[in-house]
C-alpha cells in the first residue's frame, strides 16, 4: 500500500497535518451551507441557499455517493469542500486540518491531498497545453521539478490510467471523451492525493466507455488506498461505486445510508421515487405505468416550501410536514429525514397504497 | 497485470502527430488564398517601407524639381508636389511612419485593453464595476475630438500623436478582453488549474489569457489599420508633427491643389487604401483560421 | 399484417468533412408500422440522430446528402419529393422532438403562440381557434394550469414542462409517426419518468407511431416495442425488445447491455468488475470499410470479418444480427 505521507514525490505534505488526529475519518464536514446571492430588491439581498445543513464524514478508503437531481446542491457541496466556491457557515477537516480557515501557500498545500475529476472531459482540459504538461499541471504549481522527475511521474501516471507513454505530446483535441477523461484522472493522480472528488465523471461518456473508466476508478481506489467522494445522478453508477451514500433533495441531505441499506431498503419517499423512475432493462414495456411517481417538477429554490422541502411533490405528505422540517434521524446504518418513518406502516406500504 | 490489460484497452491506431493548436490555425490561415494574397502584399508593403528609403535616398522635403510634375514625366515617377518635392520618397518614408505608428498605437491598445480586461473579468465584483466606468468613460468620449485636444495640448510630435491614438482605441480591446475572460473562467479546465493550487498570476496569464487571444489578436490586426486612418485622419486636419513625413501628411499638406493636381492626393490615398485592406483582408484571415467552430466545418 | 408507414431502404448519408467524405448511414434498412413504437439505440456518432434527419429531411447542408436510398412515407418516396411536399409532411404528418427543450423554443414568443402557430400553418385555423386548441393541447399534455400557461414565455417554465411543451408542438396535428431524439437526456430522472408516462398515454390514445433515439437500454425497453442497435453507421441487429435484451446476437449489443450497471432488485457485499467493450469507437474515415466496424472491439473476431462486411442474419421472424458469429453466440 502507497501510504500518501511517505510518497515518492515529497514536498506535497505537510507534515505537521499528520499527527493528532482521533478520529478516523479522512475528511469531516459538518453544518456546510452554501448561499449566492440571486439579486436584490430594495436594498434587501436574496439568497438562493445551494446547500443547506450538510453533515457527513469520509473514511479513508471508502467512497461516499452524493445523489440527487440538478439543482439538489451535491456540486455545490464538493465545490464547497474542494474551496472552489465559498461556503457561508460550516466547517469542513481534511486529514485534521481545517480547510475552510487557511488561505495562502497552505490552502495551496492541502488542495494537493485533494483533486478533483470534472464531469465534461471537453472543456476540462486546457486546450494549449499537451497532454503531459496538463497532468504535470498541480506539481508544477508548487515549483519546478527536474527533468527526470517529470519524465519518472508522467510515464508512472500514464501507465496507471492506461494511456500509452507515446500520446503524452499530443493536445487534448486529439484524443477521444474516454481518454481524455483518463488524462483528468492522472492530473488528479499527480499529487498523490489522498481523496478525489468525482463529479460526475463519466455522465458525459458514452456507455461503452463509462464501463472502462468506473472499473480504472475502482482498480486505482484498491492499489492506492484512494478515498472518493462520488457525484452521480445515475443511481447504477452510484449502486456500483459507492460503500455509502447520501441522497439529497434542494440543498439538504434526505437520506443517508450504506450502500445494501439505501438500495435494499430505501426509506425516504423521494429515494423510492429516484430509483423507481430508473428505467431499467428489467422492466419492460408499460412499467412506467405501474412506478411510484412524484407529480410536478422541484420546486424554486429561492422560495422553498415551508416545512418538509419535498412536501410539494411527495404523495404521502400530512399536516405536520408542511409545518416542521424533519431532522435526520436514525441508526448508523441509516439515516433518514422524514416525520413518516417513525409510523408503524412503511413507507414503500404507504406509497403502494397512495 | 491490471496496468497492462488498461494499455490494451485503449489500444486503438491514433497516435496522430502532436500538432500545436497554433500551427493547425497557421495551416487554416494558408488555405485562405484572399488572406495569403492580402499577407504578400501586406510584406511587400512593409518592405518598401523598410528598405525603400535606403535604396531610394531622396530626402522627401528637399525640392528636387518644379511643383506639379505629373506621375511618370521629367524623370519622377510618382510626379512632384506644391513645392516640387519627390512624392516617390514621400510615400517610401512616409510608409515607414504611418506603419509605425499604427502599430505603436495597436500596441499600447492592446497592452492597456488586456490589462483593463483581463483584471476585471478575472476578478469581477468592484474591481470589475470600477475598470468598466472607467473603460466606458473613455468609450463614450468623441474619439476624433479627444485625441485632437491631446495633440493641440502636447504637441504634434509622434509619440504624442501615437499616445492620443492609442488613448482613444483600447476600449474594445478590454471589452473583448473581459467578455473573454468572464467565459473561459467559468470553465472547467481554469476550476482544475485552481483546485491543482495555481495563484491568480498564473490564472490570469498563463492558463486564461492564452486561451483568450485569437480574438484579441484578430482585433489587434484590425486596429492597425484603423490607427494608419486615424493618423491621416488628424494629419489631413493640420494635426501632425510638420518635420516628419506621412502618408496624412502628403494628403494634407497638398489638399489645396486637389482639384488642379489630384494625383498628388490620389497617390497617398491609394497607398493608405491598400495598406488598411491588406489588413483587414489578413485579420479576417485570421479571425477564420483562429475560430475553432468554423476549424471544425 | 400491418402495412408499414414508413419504410427505410438502403438509405446510405454521406457526411462532407475536412477530411473526406464519410458514409455517415450505411445501407440502413427498417419499417415502421402504424401505431408502432421502436427504438434506436446506440453510442454518439452511430448514426441514430442522422436516422432521424434524414427521415425529416433537416440533415445538415451542405455537408450531409443522401447518397443512395429510399425512404417510403405511404406511397410517396420523401428522397424525390420537393421541398413543398417536404414542408408539408414535416410538422404535419411526422414531427420530432429535440434533447433540448432549453434551445427548441424560440424566447421571444409565448408558448402559447408557439404551439398556435403550427396549427395555423398546417390546420388553417384561425387565431382564436388555434389559441383554443394550444390551451386543450397543453393540457393533454399535463402541464398545469394550461388557460394561465397558455400566455407564459419559454424561460418561466422548467426543463420538464418545456419538454411538454415541445411534445404539445409535435402532436398539435396529429402526426403519424413522431420521431423522439434523446427527449429526456437533458432532464431529471424524475420528470424523465414523468415524460415517459406521457409519451407512452399519448401513444395509445392517438395511435401515433413512435421512433424513439437513446443512448439507454433502459429506456428502450419500457417504451418501445421493437428496437434497432446501431454502431459506425450501421444496423448491427434489429429484433423485438425481448428478443434483443433476452437473447444478443451480436457482439456489440451483448457489451452494450453488459457495460452498464444496472440498478440490481437486491443488493448484496458482490461487486463484479464492469463488462467492458474494449476500445473506441472507429473515426468517420474508417466508415464504410468492407468488413465488420465491429471487428477491432470483438473478442470473437476472425479473419472473416476482417475480409468482408457481414450480412444480416436471420436469428427468428423478426430477429436479425449484421455478425458472422451470429448463430454460435447464443
């Protein structure tokens, strides 16, 4: 096992970041909220609040799923985590260090132990530099390396994610969605970080090749010890990577359980909806007729509904979800914020029965 | 074993060759036979200008002859003007100036516009509201007029006169600048330099700006020539430095005798004429060749 | 038997690039009969999309042409037909809807106008009736509060009901064949269930026959009945949706359906590496070639199909695989 604080490549950590951590988990967010100012009228500012009470934590080596539709705020979330966009309150601990209060050479130094992997693989790649020099990129930042260097990690990178040592002169407009996707793995590889933030890494890839990407992440996260915080809005992606996962609905985070609980026994109403709107090749013809359905479209996130954020389209809603905001609740396994799972009924019954 | 089952899954036949985004445009800009043409002219021109002088060392204020021998007659090719100077070696040192002169003045155009824009489309917010007040300012002022009061005020010398046209022009660099920026910020390769730790420095200038410059470029072009009209635009007005030649200064200085000798205008007009269109001809050129949507087609 | 609607022959498209030109449909063959629902599935760059342009004669000019090829709407053959005609069916008799209900709709017009508009052009209505029948028609197609909707722009209304509105356009004159190219790609899995659902209802009531595009199996098989796989271009197999899905013939299609984690009923601590289609896709000048396009990602590959462009096995009635293997992979 390559442990990141005894990498080849030195320099990248901070070694004063090692000790005195207690606690387990890689990185720890807790109460993250992120707002953007959406205009203002008559001198009182609006906000859109993007993500709202987020908690979770990452253990090393286990890949946390955020799920969600477009506008549920899990970009915004690792936006926020990664410090690429501002949170308002909140704190999030990388490996001990406290990523929300540095600035300067030591923001600069941890974001090392943490890359990104982007969505689009077009315009993730700046279109002038060669393939080499863009995966070199987040080194060459921290100062200049030497010749051998350079040629040492790029054949070492490019090995690992499975290009050939001959593509590393070309520009990325020569090389197709797959592997330039592979080339953004192996900038986000070059630091030896110790998580990856993958947002939505293979949405924009064909199907064929998503498959080979998803199983180059899964080979790297076992050879690397890798810890991933996984972005996907297709629940068979997520089903396949993630060892737990958060689903989250207009800013907050509905339901949080591992994997075989959220999959085998959902229990928020807006999971049940999720995975049952997953057209599947199991279901055939018709079965869009027999799925729990949601009515209606999110609502707007600037005037959320009182109460319960998914009140507006859930079919099982009563009196007291327009009134109070469930909390998440529940085992370690399983976390859910609904006031209707605490009935005796269930609420794949409660649903079934409408 | 698992790194070489990944090698073999991308086996496919591309290793084309590692062609520079640069030289495809080049190769692009050469299929282009007007921009080619209007190149080799644009060189030619500029030889003349360069060279002409040395082997042409008539000095263009001594008279040489009477005034108003017409094109091609009693030995002068290009005639003589009011006061019978070589309206050959006018052109010829004329050329050198008015070419120097727009290109100063597209400089500093440029070099004023990128910083203005590139600092406020990269930090946006006040930084952003101040630069753009300030570049609107300058926007809204009647450039002609402008520049006619700097020159009134300072003098018409040439780095004056190069100055008062440059003032004037570098809005729409910065605001092509700004628009550019405030796009290729957003994407996602800037959002992976920054989380890989690059400063703002190396942001602005090595990671956005290169990515910005096709239109910069092509814009750049346009405003030499536009500068070249510009200098005979306040020569033709009176307002140029009177010991030095240039092609504004032919025109004005003989814009009396338009009527009796017009090809001391013509000649002048003809050379600006065909120097602007070569430009324009090459920036269009080159606005084609450096635009990835039409490269795509 | 049912006499199709509209029947694709030999239809070949070629693509004018910097580089050549690329047969971008190659001898594609399929029928559509009445009231019919089918699928194309495939990878970008297959030719789905170009399937679809070509049958309402919108491919892009001047780059794309049809080389070769027929294509049979009842008896009229919509290659020769003039422009007029063309206009005249598009829109009328067979209409599509786009992946982007964000760029489909002009902005400056009400949604209202936009769905009046075609009635008028092709119904002769006047102004009032056809504003009627756009209120009726947005209902039908379940957005809410048609009567105020009816006067809203484009931007006021969210991806989904945008969508909606796309498909109220499509049907406005009650098309025979409507053609959906990726209608739910660009929308939440929610609402795509939603579209579906709408889709599907719509079909049954007006008998409208449905080619649907996508890049997802699963799709495929909730909405349609019949589906075609595509790949470089060409048709490599064409079946029922149970046939297909339950029995592969072809290669490509067995990857196809195994690359893609599918949501399992039960989860268990069991997790398989993916099933992945080794390489990618052929570049358009490697189109057209006298042999399988497959032939480079195939574990089963021989030198026959390096040798020549294998024909259409006939697998069952109505199952057909373009793969020399096709009877031994079973």
């Amino acid at each position: 096992m390559n442990h990141p604080n005894s990498n080849a490549d030195g320099a990248l950590v901070d070694p004063a970041a090692t000790d005195a951590v207690t606690d387990t988990a890689l990185l720890q967010v807790q109460n993250l909220e992120v707002r953007f100012q959406v205009g203002s009228r008559f001198g009182v500012k609006k906000y859109l609040q993007a993500v709202d009470q987020v908690s979770f934590s990452i253990q090393r080596g286990e890949t946390l799923g955020l799920v969600g539709e477009s506008g549920s705020g899990k970009t915004t979330t690792a936006l926020a985590v990664a410090r690429l966009v501002s949170a308002a309150a909140g704190s999030v601990t990388l490996d001990g260090d406290d990523l929300l209060n540095c600035s300067g050479d030591q923001l600069r130094a941890l974001r090392h132990k943490m890359q990104f992997i982007f969505q689009d693989p077009y315009s993730s790649l700046n279109p002038r530099l060669r393939a080499e020099q863009v995966v070199l990129e987040p080194l060459t930042n921290l100062g200049k390396l030497s010749a051998s260097t350079q040629l040492e990690t790029i054949d070492r990178l490019f090995a690992a994610v499975g290009l050939r040592p001959e593509q590393k002169r070309l520009f990325p407009h020569q090389f197709s969605g797959g592997q330039r996707q592979r080339i953004g793995i192996a900038r986000a590889l070059a630091t030896n970080p110790e998580l990856i933030i993958c947002d939505e890494p293979v949405s924009a890839l064909d199907v064929a090749v998503q498959s080979q990407i998803l199983n180059l992440l899964r080979r790297l996260q076992s050879e690397r010890n890798l810890t991933y915080l996984f972005i996907s809005h297709d629940l068979g992606v997520v089903q396949h990577m993630c060892d737990r996962v958060a689903v989250m609905y207009m800013g907050r985070i509905v339901e949080f359980a591992d994997r075989k609980s959220l999959f085998n026994t959902p229990q928020h109403p807006y999971t049940h909806a999720l995975l049952s709107a997953v057209p599947s090749i199991n279901k055939r013809r018709g079965a869009a007729n027999t799925r729990i359905k949601i009515p209606g479209d999110p609502p707007d996130p600037v005037n959320l509904p009182s109460g319960c954020r998914f009140v507006s389209r859930c079919p099982i809603a009563i009196d007291r979800c327009r009134q109070e905001e469930p909390v998440l609740a529940g085992s370690a396994q399983q976390q859910v914020a609904c006031h209707r799972v605490a009935e005796p009924v269930p609420i794949r019954q409660l649903l079934a029965d409408g | 074993m698992a790194g070489n089952k990944a090698v073999a899954n991308t086996a496919e036949p591309v290793v084309g060759k590692a062609r520079h985004p640069v030289m495809e445009a080049v190769a692009m800009f050469f299929g282009n036979y007007a921009a080619v043409v209007a190149l080799i002219v644009l060189l030619v021109i500029i030889t003349g200008a360069v060279v002409g002088p040395i082997y042409y060392p008539t000095d263009p204020f001594e008279m040489v002859w009477a005034p108003f021998s017409p094109p091609g007659q009693e030995g002068f090719l290009l005639g003589t003007d009011y006061l019978g100077r070589d309206i050959l070696a006018a052109i010829l040192a004329g050329g050198r100036v008015s070419l120097a002169i727009g290109l100063a003045a597209a400089f500093m155009s440029v070099f004023i516009g990128i910083t203005v824009g590139a600092l406020a489309g990269f930090y946006r917010g006040w930084v952003e509201e101040i630069l753009m007040r300030f570049t609107e300012f300058f926007q809204v002022l009647p450039t002609l007029l402008f520049s006619m009061v700097i020159v009134a005020l300072f003098g018409a010398s040439l780095p004056m006169i190069t100055f008062a046209i440059g003032i004037v022009s570098w809005t729409a660099v910065a605001r092509i600048t700004r628009s550019e920026f405030l796009r290729i910020r957003e994407l996602e390769y800037v959002t992976a330099s920054r989380s890989g730790g690059a400063t703002n420095f190396k942001l602005i200038f090595s990671v956005i700006l290169p990515n910005a410059l096709p239109p910069i470029i092509v814009q750049a072009a346009l405003m030499v020539g536009s500068a070249i009209l510009f200098e005979a635009g306040l020569s033709f007005l009176g307002l140029s430095d009177p010991n030095t030649m240039s092609w504004g200064q032919i025109i004005g200085s003989n814009r009396p005798y338009i009527l009796d000798a017009s090809y001391t205008v013509t000649i002048p007009g003809l050379a600006i004429f065909i120097t602007v269109l070569a430009i324009s001809l090459v920036g269009d050129g080159l606005n084609d060749a450096l635009n990835p949507k039409l490269r795509r087609r | 038997m049912n006499k199709p609607i509209l029947r694709v022959e030999d239809l070949t498209v070629t693509l004018t690039t910097r580089d050549g030109i690329a047969p971008v449909l190659d001898n594609v063959s399929f029928s559509l009969n009445a009231g019919e629902s089918i699928g194309i599935v495939g990878e970008s760059g297959c030719g789905k999309s170009m399937t679809a342009l070509a049958i309402m004669g919108l491919l892009p000019q001047p780059v794309g042409n049809i080389a070769s090829g027929r294509i049979w709407f009842g008896d009229e053959d919509m290659v020769a037909v003039s422009d007029a005609r063309m206009r005249e069916i598009r829109g009328n008799d067979i209409s599509m809807i786009f992946q982007e209900p964000m760029t489909s709709l002009n902005p400056v017009y009400t949604i209202g106008e936009q769905i009046a508009e075609v009635l008028r052009r092709h119904q002769n209505m006047n102004r009032r009736q056809a504003m009627v029948r756009a209120t009726e028609l947005l209902d039908a197609v379940r957005v809410p509060d048609p009567a105020r909707r009816v006067r809203d722009y484009p931007h006021q209304l969210s991806g989904g009901q945008r969508q909606r509105v796309m498909i109220a356009i499509a049907l406005a004159c009650e098309p025979r064949v409507l053609i959906a190219d990726e209608p739910t790609t660009a929308l939440d899995v929610t609402v795509q269930a939603q579209i579906f659902e709408l889709l599907s209802d719509l079909q049954s009531n007006t008998g409208t026959a449905v080619i649907m595009i996508t890049h997802d199996m699963g799709a495929i098989a909730e909405m349609s009945e019949r589906m075609i796989v595509m790949y470089a271009g060409r048709k490599v197999e064409e079946g029922t949706v149970d046939d297909v899905l339950d029995n592969p013939r072809h290669p490509y299609t067995r990857g196809l359906i195994a690359c893609v984690p599918h949501i399992q009923e039960v989860v268990t601590d069991q997790r398989q590496p993916l099933v992945e289609i080794e390489g990618i896709v052929p570049s358009l000048s490697e189109f057209g070639q006298n042999a399988c396009l497959f032939a480079s990602r195939c574990r089963h590959v021989t030198d026959q199909c390096l040798a020549a462009r294998p024909p259409e096995a006939q697998v069952s009635l109505q199952h057909h695989a373009a793969c020399w293997h096709a009877e031994k992979l079973s």
